[in-house]
C-alpha cells in the first residue's frame, strides 16, 4: 500500500462516525487529483497535493471544534 492510500484509510478510520465528512474529503481529494492531472503536474507537485487535499478535511474539522 502506499503512502496517500495509508492515509486515506487512516482518515477514514479518524472520521469513522461521520459519514459526511468522508465522503467530503473523498470527493475533495478526487477533485484535487483531476485538476492536477490536467493541469499536467509532475509527481513531486502530485505527491504534495495528494497530501494535503486528503487531509484538509481533518484541518478543517479542528478549525471548527
């Protein structure tokens, strides 16, 4: 498994009780990956933003408590 996988799984596992939030940092982080592609980033850039789009949701979960 890699890491963005591990992660995901991870926040998954934090958000386990609300469904809405996973399924909000799921689509936020599939966004993420199809404007990245498209706008043709190199895998550094991807890697990056990987990263941060499948963690925002746990940022703004903690912003908002």
């Amino acid at each position: 498994m890699d890491e963005i996988s591990g992660l995901i799984i991870k926040m998954t596992e934090f958000f386990s009780g609300d469904p809405k939030r996973i399924q909000h940092f799921i689509k936020v982080h599939t966004f993420a990956r199809v404007i990245g592609r498209a706008e043709g980033l190199d895998i550094r850039a991807m890697y990056c933003l990987d990263v941060a789009s499948a963690s925002v949701t746990a940022a703004e979960s903690f912003r908002n408590s």
